[in-house]
C-alpha cells in the first residue's frame, strides 16, 4: 500500500510573501512621511485667520 499524496509548489507563496514584504517597507515609508508631517497647532491657526 502506498500513500496517496501530492505535491504543491511553494514558489507562488514564496513570491506572496516578498510582495507583503515590499508593501510592509511601502506602508512603513509613508508612516514615517505622515507622521513627520505635523504641525505647531499656533501656525496653523495663523494661516486660518490668514485665509
């Protein structure tokens, strides 16, 4: 008696696993972006009244 097995390619999770990498490296790029981009609250109420 044998067993009835079968086999599966690793390569297509292989390659899913570097894209989830790349877009953690994106995503992590533009926290840092956004959240470098604050402001002083007193500036921007100036530029409101300005407005």
């Amino acid at each position: 008696m044998t067993g009835g097995g079968f086999r599966v390619s690793s390569e297509p999770l292989a390659n899913f696993g570097k894209h989830l990498d790349e877009l953690q490296k994106n995503l992590q790029g533009t926290a840092d972006l956004v959240g470098g981009m604050t402001c002083d609250p007193a500036c921007s109420a100036s530029t409101r009244r300005a407005s």
